[in-house]
C-alpha cells in the first residue's frame, strides 16, 4: 500500500501507471507523414546561378538562373527545387555572408567561355584526379584551342556521371593512344544499347495517304545475270 502511495502523483487519486493509460487513450493519433523539421521560402535565381538563403548563396545549375525556386533549409542541407523537382542540394552552412558553388552547376558556360576553365571562381574548387590533367595536355599538345573545346567536352560528362566513372573512361582513353571525347564516351557507356525506335502514324495524318510501291524483285535478278555474264 505505501508502495502504491509513492506511485501516486501529488493530488491524484491513481498511480501513475493507470493515470499513463488514461493519457495514452485520449492522445490523437500521430500524423501520416514525419514532421519535416526544415524552413522553406521562395527565391529567385540571380544572374550568377545563386540563390540567397539565411545569409549564404547556394549555386543551381546554370540553366535556372533568373527563374522562381524555393528553398528547403533543414539542419544538414539546403535543398533548392522547383515545384517537385530538385534543383540543387548543397551541405547546410551555419555562417554567414558565404557563397557554396558546386562547379558542375557552371560547366554548361565553358563552351561559351573556355577561359573560364582556369579563371572562373566556381571551378576553383573542382578537384579532379591527374588523369583529367593528362588528358588536356594530350588533347591541347595535338589540336590547341580544339583541344580545350574536346577536353570540356569530357568535363560535361560530369554533369551526369561521377568522378570516377569519369576517371576510369580517361584512363582506358589514354592507353589508346589517341584520347578524345569518342573515346572517352566509348568507355563510359560500354553496355548501353541503343533500342530502335518505333515509327507510328499518330499526329501524321498526311503520311496516311503516302503509297509505297512493292518492290520489284527482278531487278535483283537482272544484276545478277549481268554479274554472271560478265
């Protein structure tokens, strides 16, 4: 009984064990979705592919500058989107007045502007292994400034592929002998085929009236009784 009693919270006329139950039984249900502990906002892309959040520029791919997005700031990461689809994710940064660049965001401007390749302050951070610095001096040492277009040509590739995929392409590349973007596209898709496409007639009605003649076999047969008698 004195047991019970020391159970008991402070003006309760029940132990704690049975007041617990009777919370537990009027508690609402939880919800069907976790609680996305994470701030959200509306932006806008500036001319420079950045997008301002809690103080810092996070980068987007190029190709989003100047366009509406929204910000989803948890406590890891900075995700930018645009109505469903992902953007950019960047690692959350808790300082302030800094500007996060992912280089591949920026590799789309090289074709435009190839000097950007050793001055422009995005790709100051793009680490990459000395393959890729093998393959330029190969590429620029044999066709100069079409060089540097075919080595950006292989830079894009990481736009889609990770680094070292990438790497293990340029190194197979290179004990060729003669490295290029081909090649390099040679090594990093070695299995992917190519399904031929069906043609319909559907949104090409004025095909439907186009008639092909049968073809006519004995033209076939007339080459080869010139062949033989020749």
């Amino acid at each position: 009984m004195k047991g019970d009693l020391q159970r008991r919270l402070r003006g309760q006329s029940a132990i704690k064990a049975e007041l617990l139950k009777e919370d537990q039984a009027a508690f609402m249900p939880l919800p069907a979705a976790p609680f996305d502990a994470s701030r959200k906002q509306a932006t806008r892309a500036n001319s420079l592919s950045l997008v301002r959040f809690d103080d810092n520029d996070y980068s987007v791919p190029v190709c989003w500058a100047h366009h509406a997005l929204t910000v989803k700031g948890s406590w890891d990461r900075v995700e930018i989107c645009r109505d469903a689809e992902l953007v950019a994710s960047h690692p959350r940064c808790w300082d302030k007045g800094q500007t996060l660049y992912e280089p591949r965001h920026y590799l789309p401007l090289l074709e435009r502007k190839p000097g950007a390749l050793d001055h422009g302050r995005p790709l100051q951070s793009l680490q990459l292994p000395e393959c890729f610095a093998l393959l330029r001096r190969r590429l620029e040492g044999e066709h100069e400034h079409q060089g540097t277009k075919d080595y950006i040509t292989v830079l894009r590739l990481l736009e889609k592929h990770s680094i070292g995929r990438v790497a293990a392409a340029i190194e197979k590349a290179l004990v060729t002998g003669a490295p290029s973007p081909d090649v390099v596209a040679l090594y990093l898709y070695p299995d992917e085929r190519t399904e031929p496409g069906t043609f319909v007639l559907a949104g090409r009605p004025q095909l439907r009236a186009v008639e092909i003649a049968p073809p006519r076999t004995e033209v076939y047969r007339d080459l080869l009784a010139r062949e033989v008698a020749l």
